[in-house]
C-alpha cells in the first residue's frame, strides 16, 4: 500500500491538481495494490498544511472522482484516508483559533462543544459518502499522530468531562461513532481502515493494543494500518521493551481484518522480513517517493534497494513529483540534493 504522504501539491480550496493526480496516478502505475491519497481534511478548519486535498465539500467531488478512476486503470484499489488536524492545524492557515477535544495552551487551540464534537463526526462520514459516491473503493480514518482523533485517545490531552473525555472507554468513542456511520451509510463492500500510532502524542502502548482489539472486534473495519515509525524498533515506553513494537502488535488476534504497518521499510529484504510476521501488507512511504514503481521492483528483485539520498530535483521530477512536492522534501534533511532554502 502506498503511504497517506503530505505532498502540499493541491489547491487551496481543497479541490484535486494536476500533480496531484499525477503523483497518485503514477503509484498505481507502479503496482501498488492500494494507493492512498494523502490525509484528506473533512471540515475546513481541520486542514494541516498547505495545498492539502479535501472532501469536506460536494465541490471536490469532481476532482476525486477523476482520480479515483484515474488509479483504478491500473488495477490498484483508491482509497482516502479521512483526516482532521485539531490543535494540528495551524492558525495562520485556518484563520482561527484551532479546534481540540480541551482547551490546549501550547498550540493555543480551545475546546470544542459537544455539538462540535457531533459534526466532526457526522463529518468524518460525510467525507466517506463523498468518497464512494467519488467511485473510490474505501476510506482509511486517520487516528495517529496526533491529530483530532488521536487527541481524543490521549489522556494526555482530552479533559472533558462529557462522554467523550474522562475515561479510555469515553475517548474512544467518537472513532466507535464514526466506524459505526461508515459502515452502515456505506454498505459492507465498502473497504474501512484505521490507523493509529502507538507512540508520541500522549499515546500509551496497551490502551492502544486494547483499542485496536475492540476495532477488530467490531467486525466493522476491514484493516488496521499501524504507524510503527521504524518497523523494526523496540518501544520508547518503559516496561515495554521486551519485545519489538512490531511483536506488541503481532500479539492481537485479527480475526480475519488485514494487518499493515509502515515505517523505514526501503529495501526487498525489508518487504520480505515484515511479511514473514503476521502482517498481510506493507505500508510503504520514503521508498515510494524515490521509486513510482518501488512494489514492481521488489517483485522482480527480492534484495531491490532504495536508491541513496539526497537525490536530485530531476530525479524527483522523474518520479512524478511536483514542484510543491519537491520544495517540501528539500526541508528533508539530505533528501534532496543541493535543496533549496525554504
């Protein structure tokens, strides 16, 4: 699966580019079974960076369902992953104080009202509807780093003292809510995933073992996209560290809802060690930027590894990035070669 990666190449009205398109388009050409699109903002004032894709209004339809068939031409599956940056959301770009589960003094974001909180749901599955009436084959709920929903799943930093806040049960239950009006607004062949992150943001490894367990319960979601950062890595929490990340996870019965992860897999040898765990796919985010066609390589050969960095604005054209795209990696530490100052 391709990676949901910030590419800032989009209008800022939400609505779909050319490079966009073309940087999407070129990853199913490049056998992805599944590409995602960047996280895609629900609501207006959820929007995380600049040039970002939308849904939050019939208007991007237009533009989705172009490259919903646009990815579907070369037998890969379309999906967006839905996404909300709360306290995330930077002032100078919304026009406004952002949006948070508590007031937030550090990003100077402020609570939201129970009824807020409502359309944020509602939104989140307004989004999905606008997704398949779009022609797209699903929608991943972007739950991980830190963004609104993540903020609800943290402790750290949801202080409400409604039923959405005060207790782990209560901070799950707008992702539960917004699972459920997916699910039954968008029909059973509808694909749903979620990802999270265990780490960072206030997030503690076994209240989200436990919450991902009660997703897969459900029997409502179709996959679970883990954002390990390094799939490879032991845990950052204390008491946790007998055992890889990546085992932490392994340890949950799935019960037949496809299990991915994503994080510093760059090499066919990566690829092929993940696999030999009980995940069913990878998630692949660096490596696709520097090779459109990085699953195909990996086909053909099994110890294919990513090209070096930093690499040229040329080469990064080759692959089918836009200029946008390209300044952003440039602000990647030695990604692009003699990179501009931005």
């Amino acid at each position: 699966m391709l990676a949901p990666m910030t590419n800032q190449q989009s209008h800022e009205d939400g609505k779909l580019s050319d490079d966009e398109y073309h940087w999407l388009v070129k990853r199913a050409e490049g056998q992805f079974g599944i590409t995602m699109t960047c996280a895609v903002h629900v609501q207006e004032i959820g929007k995380g960076f600049p040039g970002q894709l939308g849904l939050f209004s019939d208007a991007h339809i237009e533009g989705h369902s172009r490259l919903a068939k646009g990815i579907q031409a070369h037998g890969s599956l379309a999906v967006v992953q839905l996404h909300h940056g709360g306290m995330r959301s930077p002032e100078k770009l919304i026009g406004q104080a952002p949006v948070c589960p508590s007031n937030n003094e550090e990003s100077g974001a402020r609570a939201m009202t129970l009824q807020e909180v409502h359309q944020l749901r509602d939104d989140f599955v307004k989004a999905a509807q606008r997704a398949k009436q779009s022609g797209y084959d699903g929608v991943e709920i972007h739950g991980a780093h830190g963004y609104i929903l993540s903020q609800f799943l943290s402790a750290e930093i949801n202080h409400r003292d409604d039923e959405y806040g005060g207790s782990v049960e209560n901070g799950c239950r707008i992702m539960f809510e917004i699972v459920e009006g997916i699910r039954s607004s968008c029909g059973a062949d509808f694909l749903l995933g979620v990802r999270l992150s265990p780490e960072r943001f206030g997030m503690k490894l076994d209240e989200v073992k436990v919450f991902c367990q009660q997703l897969i319960d459900t029997g409502k979601i179709d996959f679970l996209d883990i954002s390990l950062w390094d799939c490879f890595k032991d845990p950052v929490e204390e008491g946790q560290q007998h055992k890889t990340l990546l085992a932490h996870f392994e340890e949950l019965d799935y019960k037949g809802v496809g299990f991915t992860v994503a994080g510093k897999l760059y090499t066919g040898q990566h690829v092929h060690d993940i696999l030999d765990t009980k995940v069913d796919f990878v998630t692949i985010g660096k490596a696709a930027i520097l090779h459109y066609d990085f699953p195909k390589q990996v086909i053909s050969d099994p110890n294919f590894e990513c090209k070096a960095t930093p690499v040229s604005r040329d080469y990064l054209r080759e692959q089918a990035l836009g200029e946008s795209f390209i300044d952003y990696m440039s602000r990647w530490k030695g990604f692009v070669a003699e990179a501009q100052k931005v």
